[in-house]
C-alpha cells in the first residue's frame, strides 16, 4: 500500500501542514494533528492523500485537518474535519460516511466497580440477550410508516414519548437528540424499509456496549459536574449509529451528487467525495435526509439506552434512582452540521464535516447544555477494548483552530486481515479475561479484528488533542465488560 | 482463474474481481461481498430473486449492484451465493441472484459491510477486472 511522499512541514510538536502546493487543485493546505511517533504511521497509508484530497472541495475554509485517530477512510480520512461556506461551498455526503451520526452515549452510575464486579458475568449476558446486536439482529420495535416518519423528525423524543429512557436524557444529548430541518420527504422508501426493522439494534463491526470504571480523574471539578465523582465508579458506553437506513440515504445522495457535480461543473479526486453546493437543491436534499438519518441514530441510541437500564437494575437488583444511570452526554462523530464559525476575524456560517471526528465546544457556547455551560462541551473518546476511553472538555482553542472539533477514537492501526493473521479470537478473549474484562461477542473472528493491537494508543491521541489545546482532558476509564455485534 | 482477491485496507476491506467478461466480474464481485460477509458454502440455493439496476455509467453501476444486494440482506435477511447475470449493459442490468435467508443456526456472519463505496472503484474492461472497497 503506496504512503505518503508528498510535502509536509512540520509547524510544531503537534502539527503538520500539507501545503496547497502539493498537489495541483487543493484550495486549501491540509493539517494533521499528530505527534512524531504517530506521524510515521499515519504517512503509511492513504490517509494523508485523503486530506489532500479533501482539500479540493469547493468553499472550504481554514485546512483540510485530520484529527491524530486519522487513518485511511474511504473519500474522507476517518478522523477528518472540513469546513465549508454555506454561501459558495458544497456539502459532501461522503464528508459524513455511510453510517452517519455514528456516536458515542456515557451513562454513569452510583456503583463502584467493586460492587459491580461479582455480577459481571451475569450483566454481560443480561446486556448481551437484551439489547439486539450483530449482524441479522432484528430489533424489538415494530414501527408504521407513519411512526417512522416522526423518528425520523423526532429522534430521541420519539424514544422518550414510547418509553424508552428518560427525558432528562434529551438534555444532554448533542442537538438534543433531535437535529432540526429533517425532511422525511427526501428518504428514500429503500431507507426507510432497510431502518425499519433496525431500530434498536446495535449493528456489528466496531459498534459495542462496554461497560467500565473510572480510573483515573484528571479535572475533579469538572468530573464532579459531570456526575463523575471518584475512581472506581462504574459507567457505560453506547456506541452505534444509523444502521442501514443511514448507508442507503449515503448511497442514495452520493449518485445524486455524482449528478450534481456535472451540473455545477464541480471536480473532485476521487469520487467518493462527490458533492454539491450546500445551497443547492441536491445539497439541501442531502441535509434534509441526513439529519433524518441523524435522527434515526439518536433514537436508537436512546432505545438501546433504555434496555442496558433496564438489564442493569434486573442483575444489580435495584431500581434505577438507586442505580443512577444519568446520561451524562451523547456525541455524534459522523456528521455534517451548519455552525458559525469565525473566519478572518468574521462570522460566517459553515457547513462543518466531521467524519470520525467529534464536536468540542467550549464552557459559554449557546449550544453546550445548561449544566455544563461553564464546563464546555463533554467529548467521548472510546478507545479499544482492553485499554481505556477517555471523556474530555471542549475548548476555546477548538473553536479557533478546528471549528470546535476534536478526535473520535483510537483509530484502527492494522487492517482486519492483518490483526486476523497476528491474534485469533480465542486469543483476543483470553488476554482480555487475564485483565478482568468480560466480553460477549456475536463472533469470534470479529473480535480478533477489533483487538486492542488493531488500534492506536488511546493514550497516544488524547495526548496529542490535550497538547494542542483542542480538548482537555477530565477523565479516563477501564472497560470490565465489553459486548459486541 | 481466481474469482476474486482481497484488498487489505486499514479499516475496511475491498476486492478485486475478475471473469471472462464483465458480467462474470460483476458476479464474482458479488460472490466476494457475499464471502466478506458469512461462509458462502454454507448457503443453499432455495431461493431466488430478480435484482434488475441502472445507473448513469458502468462504475455507478457496479455501486448500485451491490449495494442493491446489501438491500436484499437488511430487508429479507437473504444471503446470497448464485448469481446468473441475464442482461448486461453499461448502464443496466438483471440477474437472477440466489441463496437463501439468514438462518443463525447454519451461518456464520463474519463482517457486517455497511456499503459499496466509490472510493477507488475500477471496472477495468481490458482486463474483465473490477475493483471496489467497502464500508465495514
């Protein structure tokens, strides 16, 4: 697989610029967050090309920038961020990926992981039998055309009004669970009959269930506002998206665009990044449909949500109040939102892409929940599941360099083939066991591909976000507990 | 001939298929896909459906073709292993696709793939050769 040869200055310990000379038809220079160690890998891949080519989008502003997860995507890197004027620029459905508003939820509970230790094994299989997963997974809900349509406006208050979660929750979900401007009228029939069945499953691949303990904090005060109190207290991750009603509105709107750019005389390298003027009736489609997928995401998480409740109080035999279980925030890291950014000392709306990248807004932005407004936004950072996740703040720093945006993840290392040849499922299962942690897994060979060597250090990413002062680190957990599709 | 070979991808994974011609290409595509998803093997030719597409030009073609068969697999849980390619065209085809549902007694699903993407897409007609990554 050809790396990257082509320019690249280093700006300082975390930052490396692709400039616009490069290659012919950037508009843009492309900037990568990583450090030394982690730039040699990165350039082994597609990636770095892909952030050049990301650079050839029509309106964009600032850089092409990959967060440090970065890696080789498919159009876009995983881990990229570009930002584009609503007046002239294009939105690009390949910017948001397949599975758009992929995220991540934390819940937190009153337990501490001594308590919840001795029931681990019996928590895993509640979890695992409850909440439908892996691929052929059918969910609970049956839904008419009709209610479609209003989880596809609705979200997370559809889930809510059916009795799935809490509506505390809605608060502390990014867009509250609900993103406006939906427009039911441009899914396809095809995508609704494909997320029909779905809703409320957890999918396969690097979707999961975790569940783990604080071990360490990093920022007390902060931690203390987000309900995240002492070390060894037990949380948990929802990580999932929007299922095949997201992929079919992406394949939908990439062969519109493809249309559109022929239309618009627009050109791009390679055709996975196919687009059309943010303005423009496709591209207004596009965000019509793709907050509908947004959406569809949102209230899967809040279902999914509501059945790991319920499995918890069940074997914990207690009820919720005791329990906790408080969402204390859900993040979208597959998306396109438009935002005001300032833009040479200008306010100017942007269409802001983040594919595996995730939103951190600082303390005081008008769109940080009430409760934190003075914390900033809280980010989740899953990484892989023997090692830790993180939960960070947003800065103000973010939102004068990255459009308010940070990491996503660990980011994948090794691809699935090659963590297939070097560990097996059944060794992946084993050395988890060895450090405490418990998995339930669809399958096997599954896990072997998502096995920690797969990734990146967690460790690693954060330090770079933390060292360029786009986040700022609060907390970090240890999974005990991890289920899989 | 090999049907069609793997492409080692950090994330996702992406083949190369060949044939005599196109449309056994675009079969064995299909073939592959199926092979990223379960055990072909264990997949019995009991049921069959006629999977008609059309698209603007032949690479839009082969994105449609098999994101229509991902469709078949979400909406009716069909795995399939057979496919008879009836018409081909640059810009439409039909073929008779056959296998038979999910059964998660018999198969064993290995990888979910969220979708064909463009990302690289070759329908190279020299050699009868196309090539596509896909979204895991």
């Amino acid at each position: 697989m050809p790396g990257w040869s082509g320019q690249l200055e280093k700006i300082d310990e975390y930052r490396w610029r692709i400039p616009k000379s490069a290659k012919a038809g950037m508009r843009v220079d492309g900037l990568i967050y990583a450090d030394e160690k982690m730039l040699h890998q990165i350039l082994e891949d597609k990636a770095t090309e892909q952030v050049a080519n990301v650079a050839f989008l029509p309106g964009i502003v600032g850089y092409s920038m990959a967060m440090p997860d970065i890696h080789w995507g498919y159009g876009f890197a995983i881990g990229g961020v570009a930002a584009t004027r609503v007046s002239d620029g294009v939105i690009s459905p390949g910017g948001v990926g397949f599975d758009i508003n992929c995220g991540v939820r934390l819940m937190r509970t009153n337990l501490t992981v001594e308590e919840v230790r001795p029931h681990l094994n019996k928590l895993a299989d509640a979890i695992f039998n409850d909440v439908p997963s892996g691929l052929g997974s059918k969910g609970n809900i049956k839904l008419n055309s009709r209610e479609m349509e209003e989880v596809l406006i609705k979200g997370s208050r559809w889930a809510v009004n059916n009795g799935y979660g809490r509506k505390e929750d809605l608060l502390t979900t990014e867009e509250k669970g609900e993103i406006p401007g939906a427009d039911p009228d441009r899914v396809s029939a095809r995508a609704k009959e494909r997320g029909n069945p779905q809703l409320g499953t957890l999918g396969s691949g690097n979707h999961f269930l975790e569940v783990a303990y604080i071990d360490e904090i990093y920022e007390p005060e902060i931690a203390q506002v987000m309900g995240l109190d002492h070390v060894g207290q037990v949380v948990l991750y929802v990580h999932c998206g929007s299922r095949g009603l997201g992929y079919q509105v992406a394949d939908d709107y990439i062969k519109e665009m493809i249309r559109a750019m022929q239309k618009y005389g627009i050109e791009v390298p390679d055709r996975q990044l196919a687009c059309a003027p943010v303005t423009s009736p496709e591209g207004q489609a596009y965000l019509g449909a793709m907050r509908c997928a947004a959406n569809y995401a949102w209230a899967n998480r809040q279902c999914i949500t509501h059945w790991v409740r319920e499995a918890f109080c069940r074997v914990m035999e207690m009820g919720e109040a005791k329990a906790g279980l408080e969402l204390v925030y859900d993040v979208t890291h597959n998306i396109a939102k438009i935002e005001e950014h300032e833009v040479e000392g200008k306010k100017v709306k942007l269409c802001v892409h983040r594919k595996g990248a995730t939103r951190a807004f600082p303390a005081g932005h008008p769109d940080v929940p009430p409760q934190y407004a003075k914390i900033g936004q809280p980010i989740l950072i899953p990484g892989d599941m023997g090692r830790f996740s993180y939960v960070l703040v947003g800065t103000e720093q973010a939102m004068k360099e990255t459009f308010g945006s940070t990491c996503h993840g660990a980011g994948r290392l090794q691809s699935r083939s090659a963590a297939k040849r070097n560990i097996s499922g059944r060794e992946v299962l084993e050395a988890l066991d060895a450090k405490g942690i418990t998995v339930r897994a669809g399958s096997l060979s599954g896990l072997a591909e998502e096995a920690s060597e797969s990734y990146k250090d967690v460790n690693d990413v954060v330090g770079v976000v933390q060292g360029a002062g786009i986040s700022n680190k609060v907390a970090r957990t240890r999974p005990i507990a991890v289920i899989k599709g | 001939m090999k049907r069609f070979e793997l492409i080692e991808h950090t994330a996702d994974i992406g083949l190369n298929a060949y044939g005599k011609d196109l449309p056994e290409a675009f079969a064995n595509a299909a073939y592959g896909m199926f092979s990223i998803i379960d055990e072909v093997d264990n997949v019995r030719e009991v049921e069959t459906r006629r999977v008609e597409v059309s698209a603007d030009d032949i690479e839009g073609l082969l994105f449609e073709w098999l994101n229509s068969l991902l469709y078949y697999f979400d909406v009716e849980m069909l795995l399939f292993k057979k496919f008879d390619i009836i018409e081909f065209g640059d810009t439409r085809m039909v073929a008779n696709c056959r296998g038979e549902k999910y059964d998660s007694s018999r198969h064993q699903i290995k990888h979910g793939v969220k979708s064909a993407t463009y990302h690289t897409l070759e329908v190279d007609r020299k050699e009868n050769r196309v090539r596509v990554i896909f979204d895991i």
